[in-house]
C-alpha cells in the first residue's frame, strides 16, 4: 500500500489489529421460559428482555455506559414496539446516545444478533455490544382480513347516508375470522408449507418413526429436568416475579418432570392426520416466551478491563437449503462451517441442535452420517459425521424448554459456552440451529482463545 | 415594598406580581392593598385587555397567607377579611376589559380564586404547574368567591370534588375539565393570550349539570357527597372535629339556588365562622410543623448530595422493606434484597396496591436474590430481623461491596446504631432511617446519628427523606428513639384498662372518638404482639419498670396470638380485616387483679362499670404526654414543635387536636397537674414545656 508514510502504518495497524480481535463474552443472563399463555402472560416482549439486562447489568462488571451498541433479534416486531431493541434499550435505562436495532433470520433471529455484534467489533466499530434475542410468542397479534380493510376504510370514506350504507354492507360481508399471526408466521409461504408439515417431510424421507421422535423426547424433558434438578441452570437463569400476581418463578415451564413414553404416545399427531402423521405437540418444540442477552467484546478489551470471560466466539455460518427441508439446515450450515475451519465433528465437546422438532433433530443426524446424502447434498467427501449423543443437547432442549423464536439462537450460544466452562473444562462447542424459509445458522465457540 | 407593577403596551395592561420580601406570590395585606390601589387606577381608564402574571418562577399565587387566618379571633374579623378579598375579585370581573390570568406555576387557594375572576385561565405546561383549592385541608373553604365561580366554570360535580378533595390538577387536566380555556407550552404563552383576547368576555352563569335544579337531584347528589366524605370519620363526632367538611357542603348545596349577592354572602359568614375555630387553628398549625420539617436546615445543608443518589438497596422484603422500596422509587431505581424469592414475591404484591395510579413506578424495583448490583448502590437500607447479630452480619457482607461513600443506613426501631457502628468499618456513613408503617403512607421518618456519624451524612439522609416525600425528624439514639418510647407507656395504659375490666372494644372506641386513627389495641394487634413485647422488654431494660408488659401479655404471645399477622390477638382477623374480639381473651385476663374482681363481683355488676371516654382518653394519653416531656428533658428531641409533629406524621395523633403537647397545653395547668396525679403518674419538672 503505497502512500503517506504515516498514513500506511495507521492503516496496516488497524488492519492488524481487526484481524487479531478475538471475540469474547463477557456474560449473558436470560429469563426462565414461559409457557404460551403461562408464567409470562401479561409481559411483553419488551417487559421480558428489560428483565434479563437489568439482571445482566446488575452482575456484570461491565458499566451500561460503556455499551457502544444494541442489537437484538425478535421475529414477531410488535406493531406497538417498532424496532424493538430501541424500545428495549430505552426502557433497560441504556443511555440514549447508544444505537440500538433489531434483526431477523427467523429461528436464528437470537444467533444473528450475536453474530452480526460480533462482525461489528471485528470491524472495528464497536468494542462492547449487548446482543440477545427476546420473544413473546403469547402476545402474537390477531389480525383483520386484508379485505375487512379495505372494506373497513371504504366506509370510512363514505360520505353520505347511501354510501355509508351501501360500504357498511359491504363491511358485513367481508371475512371477520381473524388471522392468526402466529400461525401465518409459521408457514412458508414460498412452499406452502407450515414448519410442522416440513417436518413430517424429513419423517418420511429418512423413514424416522413415531416412537423414535418419542424416545427423543422423553430423552430432552428427562435430561432437561436432571440439570434443573442438580441446580446446573441456577445461574443462568434469573429469578423473575411476573405481573400481575409477583409470585417467583425460576425453571423453566414447559418441562414435565414425570414425562412418559405412554403419555407422549396419547398425543395425536396435529401436521398431518392420523395414520401417517407422526409429529405431535408432544414431539415438537413447545411455543414459549422468554429472552437471553449477552455481552460481547473482544478479548484485549476485556483484559484490559479484567472482565470475566465466558468463551470465545471463533466463527459462525449462514446457508440456504430447499425451504421444504427446512429442518436439515443445520446440516448444511455446520459443514460449511466445520470445513472452513478444518475441524471435524468429533471434535466438539460439546453440541446443542436445536429442538424445532424431534424429528428434524434425528434427520439431522442421519443426514451428517449418510455417505449418499454427502455426495448428493454437501459436495461429496467423506459424511461429516454426527456428534456424539452424549455430547448433544445434553441438558435438554427446545421440546422440553420451549423455543421463542427469537430468543433460541441467543439461549443456545450462552448454555453451550457455559457447558465449556462447567462440564468439560474447556475445548469446542458447536450451535446449531434450523431456521424457517430454508436456511441453517451455526456457531463455532470455544473456552480458549483459538490455536490454529 | 412593591409587590405587583403594571405594565402598559398600548391597549394591554400587564398586572406583574413578583416580591423579594418572600420566595412565592402571597395574598397577605401588602398584596391586598396594593392590587386594591392599581383596580382604582384600571378601573378609570379600563384597558382593552387585562393580563395578571407572575414573575416569580414556579409560582402564580400560592395562596392566602396563613399567617392572616391563624391570627384571626373571632367570626366577624375574618368574615371582613373574606369580604375584603371578595370585593377585589369582583372589581376584576367588573372591569369592562377582557380579563386573562396566565398560570404558570402553582395556583392555589386564593390565588385561583383570583385568577377565577378572569374571563380567561391560560395554564402553562410545567411541572410546578398547580391548581388547587386546598382550603378544606387547614379547616376551612374557598372565601373569595370560589364557591360560586369554580361551579361555573367546570361544573358542579367536578368543582364540589375539587374543593372538598382539595387535590390540585395540572395544566392539561385543568384544560381537560375547562378550568383553563387553553392549556400551552412556556414559548406558546403570548399566542395563548392572544387567542383568549379574540375569544373576548365571557360571563358564565347558570348551573351545570341543569339537573342539579331539581331540588330531589340536589338532596341525593349532596347526600351521596356527605356520604364519601364522612366516610372517613364515622367514629368521630364530625361537627366538632372537622367543622369545615359538613360546613363546606351545606354551604355548596345551598349556593346552588342562590342569586349572586347572597351566595357570596353565605360565603363569608361561612368562612369566618370556620376560621375562628380552633380545628382551623390547629389544622394551620401541623401544617407549619410539617413544613418546618421539610425546610430545616440539616435538609436545605444535604440537598445537592441526596440529588445525587440514583440508586437504593433495600434488605428485606417484609412490610416495611418493601414499603421502604416502593418510597425510593419516587427518585431512582431501587434493588430489592431477600433471601427467599416468596419472601420476595410477597413483598411486591404487597405494595402493588400504592402503584395503582403509577404503574411504571413498581419496574424501577429489581427483586435480588443473589446480592448482585451493591457496586452501583449509592444507599443502602436495611430492613431485616431486628437481631443485632444478623445485622452486623449484613453490614459485614454489604460493606466488602459497596463503595466507600455508600450510605448505610438502618430501619431498626429497637437497637442502637451507635452499637450498630461499632463493628463497622465506615461508621461515619451508617446512620439510621426509621420509617413507620405503612412506609409509603406514614410522612414521618426519625433519623438517627450514632456515636460515629459524620454531620454532612446526617444532612444528607434528612434531606433524602425530604425528596422521598418525608417528614424527617433529627432524633437521638436512645432505645426506642422518640415515637415508639412515647407509644408504649399508651400501650400499656390500655392494657391495664384491659386489666381492670374494661372492654377492649369500648377503650379502641373512646380513642377513636379522641381522633386517634385506630385504638391502642388494636395498635398492638396490627404492629404484631411479639414485636410490642421485643420492644417493652428492650425499654425496661434500658429504662426501667414503667415500659414492663404484663405478664399475661407475654403468655398470649407464647400461645402464638400475634395479632394481625396470626389471624388472632385481642381481636381476630380475616384478610387484614378485623372481625371482633377474640374469645379466647378472657382466659388470659382472668385470674389477674382478683382482689379487684372480687370486690366488683359484690357490688353485682357483671363486669365493673365502664370508665367515661374521656377518662379512658386521658388514661392512654397522659402516660405519653409524661414519656414525651422526658424525651425532652433528655433531648432526644430537639423542641416541644418537633415532638408534636412526629405524633401526629408517625403515629396519625389527630392534626385536628394540633399535637399531643400543644392539646394537653390548652387545659388549665392546675387541671392539668391534677389529672396527672390522679393518675398516679409522677409530675414532670419541666411540664411547662407544653407550651412549646
């Protein structure tokens, strides 16, 4: 780079310094998750993040005047809360020259957050980054009609007793069901086709059964209720006392300790229709409220701060796959990822897929292990192999937790990094996640800073 | 000293009020004559547009000065005085100009009677922005004719609950309910003024709503009035205690049908009766001492550093933890401690019903089970068991967090602070904080330096009392400082009553009828019978024999009769109500004073005769007014005003009596004398200090 001498130095500095910025959090707290209409009924999504960073900040060491940026992932965007990580700052008491917005990626709405914090810092244009992801899937709004709309605002420009009520006839004949945004936002639109419905596609096609998707299941209440039990979540999940009642709540609602395989096998398949439907809400993940936010920065800077640091996030992936398979995007993405950094999966010591639905888990599995689905699918190779199943979600997951849809990508990064740090002493994590519309999202993270 | 100037600009005549004599707009009689003198000079050459406002910031007219009222002695001065600041309001509607009165700041009694006699309110959007008839509250009610013209202007339904509430209302709600014609920002205020002046002279007349006319409507709208408002005070004899509230609404239901003239009239003979009376008197009188309080030196010293806390922590979720969170809140955020997270939740829910009307306010609290966040507290209060081992173990963990300027500061009602800083390692920051229960209710609070508290920390935390909204009291660190010492020779004079055969019922009741707001029974029972005792025991010790709870007292607190907070005591009670004595009460009594039960039983009575009200009220009340002058003698408090003050803001002593000294200063000294001997309670040698 020819040029000014002092000119070319800076540049060359700052390039080096942003190519050795490692990536750092620094802490991260989320909320116990809510059943739909459970625990966390009267709080918004807004109520439930400004819960989990007022209890960051207050265990942190970190100032919220040093935060140089918000970035938080929701999928609903309530009408009333527009750029809901502004809202959210806001109201948490972030000063209000800190900017502050929202992403989405679907599922991974969580995982963007952190990812696109982390990319801020590597360039250089943020040292500290509160990132996380929030969802309240109780309060997705019901809608009017498109056409209850129109109708509705042709009487409103109506003049005259005639035409008022020739419009309000009009407005009598419209549809008047509401829509459910819940239920639309889980459809893809592009294959018309609701999440469920792309799983008992996977079902099919790698001839996974009923009892197989139970057994799963049963296996996440059961793990998720042992780690509750031995107090492994404790710290990880604040104490909160929800309007209107204020009375505490701290595990997780949707867990069933005393969970059967003759309980889930009651369940009726709701996707597709008995005989052949083989995904129940039993075997799904539950719908839930809930948020997890973290603190990023870069390793030099925590040092120098003596902040306590949680692990390292090394890399990270994106992919698109056919939305009617939505389910394997984990697949995909993890390849990508694991290739990229030459490091296998047998490596990992430990890995959370998330649990859309038991049997998009399982397809994932086989898919990793299948040759024909290497050469067909990944570019060929050897399969990139599955992770071990006693490394894999072993706390439990979404099935038995809940999976609000922005929150997920978020909760998985800051459980796995604490697995690092409790459980093995260190070494890789891998999360990974599905996500609706066709894509995969993964994340490489580890306890140490990375040795190549 | 001048106290109002005109200005002319062509056709529009300012009228200025602004005085450095005092720091707010006073109608006193410097304000009367001087306005008197510049309507004679409108009044002849009357300008097109007439504009009153005040150059004081913050401030319209704050009101009549009370000064005025206090000094009056009989019906008659003050009906002149009524008529006098009648007449000038008059004079103003009278003037052929278009009238507007520009509110900025705080509007109230007189001042808003004033600013009514104007064609046009304009208020201005602001914080300090006010307006208010807050005459009921000393004793009185409007006098300068805002009976008649408040109805008119915003109803009578709105105005009746304005003046009997006297609840003060901003610019918007007084736009909202037409007491303002138009409500605007600082920067807007000439463009108001200009769009009322268009709006020209309006003469408001008639009565709304027109159904009122009716005299059936009128009687049960009045009567449903009568009702709410005594609602308060069934137990007390109205007529003589709160004059003012039957006064003022016999005097509304009568102007509804009255011609001008006469409803003015009605006005003033009203009004003077109800300020020679000594409730008037004594309500103006808690007032100052109230005030005083709030303006005293310790807090105008610790101002700029209570503004400067942003953040409490509280330790203990019980009553009064939680109730002391929900009073910081009014300034900054607030970490609730506990160690149990139901402790936690109950707390919340208990004082949720105080954020009824400001629901944002209950978020600022953040419920802490893991005693995270002391970095950032700039206060710490705590409100836990009154153990001193516990404490000191608390203080020991919570100093190794917080900073070294941190506040310390302690809620305890029975333990020494200084003992307290004794194994502190920042003792000159520990001070104690005492609230009285319910803490967002209760005004007062005692604080309390120890041995070790450095002066500017004592400055500061009366001063944050004050921000909180409180009465701070400087007293000493004495057992049971100065209102709980005084309360338990009360508490034990009922006892004994108890003791002798009167019934417990009929002893609460007498006190009610004192004014007190509930009896000394039934005191013990709500403040918890194990706590009574925890703190009769203390004081003996310290003190001596006089504070001993009886020994019956202490069996009933084995046996788990707590009071409220067991569902059983004196009385027994269903979901904080209380749903009549307890039966098993006459087995605790009996067996006590038999020589006295067997006497009583020969004369053939079934229980002993019952004592006079006022003999039972002077029973209970002497033995404290005794404790109360001791406390002086030893200065736990500073002055005889203070003392008062603290009964009436901590434990509710009726304001209508104006304090415990200054009521029992109001008998003759010899009756007095003799009805302390007769007692058998020893004359205190400076028992003149009643007299303040």
């Amino acid at each position: 780079m020819a040029g000014k001498g002092g000119t070319v130095s800076r540049q060359t500095a700052r390039k080096q310094d942003n190519v050795s910025r490692e990536i750092v959090v620094v802490g991260g707290v989320r909320t116990p998750m809510g059943k739909f209409g459970g625990y966390f009924a009267q709080l918004t999504a807004v109520d439930l993040a400004a819960m989990a960073i007022r209890e960051l900040m207050a265990r942190t060491p970190v100032s919220i005047e040093q935060l140089d940026a918000v970035i938080i992932g929701n999928v609903i965007q309530p009408a009333d809360a527009t750029n809901i990580a502004r809202v959210i700052a806001l109201t948490s008491g972030v000063p209000r020259r800190v900017p502050a917005h929202t992403v989405h990626r679907n599922c991974a709405s969580g995982m963007q957050a952190l990812t696109d914090a982390a990319e801020k810092i590597l360039a250089g244009r943020a040292e500290v980054v509160l990132a996380g992801g929030v969802e309240s899937m109780t309060h997705a709004p019901l809608l009017f009609h498109d056409d209850f709309r129109v109708a509705l605002s042709r009487l409103q420009r109506a003049k005259g007793i005639g035409a008022k009520a020739e419009a309000l006839t009009g407005l009598m004949r419209a549809h008047w069901k509401p829509r459910v945004s819940l239920l639309e936002g889980l459809t893809d639109p592009t294959v018309n086709l609701n999440m469920g419905q792309t799983a008992e596609v996977l079902a099919r096609e790698f001839a996974i059964t009923r009892r197989e998707q139970d057994e799963f299941s049963l296996a996440s209440h059961q793990r998720a209720d042992a780690a509750w039990n031995e107090g492994w979540f404790d710290e990880e999940v604040a104490h909160a006392f929800p309007e209107p009642s204020y009375v505490p709540v701290h595990r997780d609602e949707g867990i069933r300790a005393g969970q059967t395989m003759e309980a889930l096998s009651k369940l009726k398949p709701v996707f597709e229709k008995p005989p052949l439907g083989t995904v129940t809400p039993g075997n799904s993940s539950q719908i839930t409220d809930g948020a997890a936010m973290l603190l990023l920065t870069h390793r030099q800077k925590a040092e120098a701060e003596g902040w306590p640091i949680l692990g390292y996030l090394y890399d990270w992936q994106y992919t698109g796959c056919d939305p009617a398979r939505m389910g394997l995007g984990p697949v995909y993405a993890s390849h990508q990822l694991l290739s990229r950094r030459r490091i296998g999966m047998r490596q990992m010591d430990r890995v959370e897929i998330n649990e859309a639905f038991a049997t998009q888990v399982l397809a994932c599995l086989k898919a990793m292990e299948s040759k024909s689905f290497s050469e067909r699918a990944l570019g060929g190779g050897a399969p990139m192999g599955a992770p071990d199943p006693e490394r894999l979600n072993v706390h439990g997951g979404a099935v038995a937790m809940g999976h609000p849809v922005g929150m997920t990508g978020a909760r998985l990064v800051l459980t796995l990094l604490r697995q690092l740090k409790r459980d093995t002493g260190g070494g890789f994590g891998l999360a990974t996640l599905c996500i609706g519309g066709g894509q995969g999202g993964a994340v490489l993270v580890g306890g140490e800073p990375w040795k190549s | 000293m001048e106290v109002l100037s005109l200005e002319r600009e062509d056709d529009i005549v300012r009228l200025v009020l602004a005085r450095s004599d005092k720091p707010v707009n006073v109608l006193d009689a410097a304000f009367m004559e001087q306005l008197e003198a510049q309507l004679a000079i409108l009044e002849k050459q009357p300008p097109r547009v007439l504009v009153i406002e005040s150059a004081m910031p913050g401030c319209f007219i704050a009101g009549a000065d009370l000064d005025i009222i206090a000094a009056v002695t009989d019906a008659n001065e003050a009906q002149r005085l009524a008529e006098r600041g009648q007449s000038l309001c008059r004079r103003i509607e009278d003037l052929p100009s278009v009238s507007v009165a520009l509110v900025n700041g705080a509007c109230m009694g007189g001042g808003l009677e004033l600013a009514l006699a104007c064609d046009h309110i304009i208020a201005v959007r602001s914080g300090k922005t006010q307006l208010a008839l807050p005459e009921i509250r000393i004793g009185i009610h409007p006098g300068f004719g805002g009976c008649v013209r408040l109805p008119r202007r915003v109803g009578w339904i709105k105005a009746v609950e304005m003046i009997m509430s006297g609840r003060a209302v901003d610019a918007d709600r007084a736009f909202k309910m037409r007491l303002a014609t138009l409500a605007c920002h600082p920067e807007q205020s000439e463009t108001a003024i200009l769009h009322a002046v268009h709006l020209g002279k309006i003469r408001r007349r008639g009565v709304r709503p027109g159904w009122l006319r009716l005299w059936p409507a009128r009687q049960l709208f009045f009567a449903q009035a009568r009702k709410k408002t005594f609602e308060r005070f069934k137990h007390l004899q109205i007529e003589d205690c709160y004059p003012a509230l039957p006064a003022t609404l016999a005097l509304l239901q009568e102007i509804v049908g009255l011609r001008d003239g006469q409803a003015y009239a009605r006005e003033a003979e009203s009004l003077g009766r109800l300020a020679a009376t000594p409730t008037c008197k004594n309500l103006i009188r808690v007032f100052h001492l109230g005030q005083a309080l709030s303006k005293q030196e310790a807090v105008k010293r610790g101002k700029q550093a209570a503004a400067a806390v942003a953040h409490t922590a509280v330790y203990g979720a019980g009553i009064m933890g939680s109730g002391i969170a929900w009073v910081a809140t009014k300034t900054g955020e607030v970490d609730l401690h506990d160690v149990s997270e139901e402790a936690l939740g109950r707390g919340l829910k208990g004082i949720k019903r105080f954020a009824r009307r400001d629901g944002k306010r209950m978020r600022r609290i953040r419920p802490v089970l893991d005693g995270s966040g002391l970095a950032r507290s700039d206060v710490v209060i705590e409100a836990v068991l009154e153990d001193m081992k516990v404490k000191h173990q608390l203080w020991t963990e919570v100093e190794k967090a917080v900073r070294p300027d941190a506040l310390l500061l302690t809620n305890t009602s029975s333990l020494s602070v200084s003992e307290m800083q004794k194994h502190a390692t920042h003792p000159e920051r520990m001070a104690g904080l005492h609230f009285f229960n319910p803490a967002p209710k209760m005004p007062l609070v005692e604080v309390v330096a120890g041995d070790k508290t450095a002066a500017p920390v004592l400055d500061t935390v009366a001063a944050l009392a004050a921000a909180w909204g409180k009465y701070p009291v400087i007293v000493a660190d004495r057992p049971g400082f100065l209102v709980n010492r005084c309360l338990m020779p009360y508490m034990a004079a009922a006892l004994s009553l108890l003791q002798r055969g009167q019934k417990a019922q009929h002893i609460d009741g007498a006190l009610k009828t004192f004014g007190m707001p509930m009896g000394a029974i039934e005191l013990a029972d709500r403040v918890g019978l194990d706590i009574c005792q925890h703190v009769g025991s203390h004081l003996s010790e310290a003190f001596g024999g006089h504070f001993a709870l009886p020994d019956w007292f202490g069996r009933m607190v084995e046996n788990g009769l707590l009071g409220e907070k067991s569902g059983r005591g004196f009385f027994t009670y269903d979901h904080g109500k209380a749903t009549g004595l307890n039966p098993e009460l006459p087995q605790y009594l009996r067996g006590m004073d038999t020589s006295e039960r067997e006497s009583e039983a020969d004369i053939g009575s079934k229980a002993g005769s019952s004592m006079a009200d006022d003999a039972i009220v002077h029973a209970c009340l002497l033995p404290m007014l005794i404790e109360a002058l001791a406390c002086l003698r030893e200065s736990v408090v500073a002055a005889a005003d203070q003392l008062d003050a603290a009964l009436v803001f901590g434990i509710g002593f009726p304001p209508f009596r104006g304090g415990l000294l200054h009521y029992y200063a109001g008998l003759p000294r010899d009756e007095l004398r003799n009805l302390i001997s007769s007692q058998g309670l020893e004359l205190p040698s400076n028992l003149d200090a009643v007299d303040g």
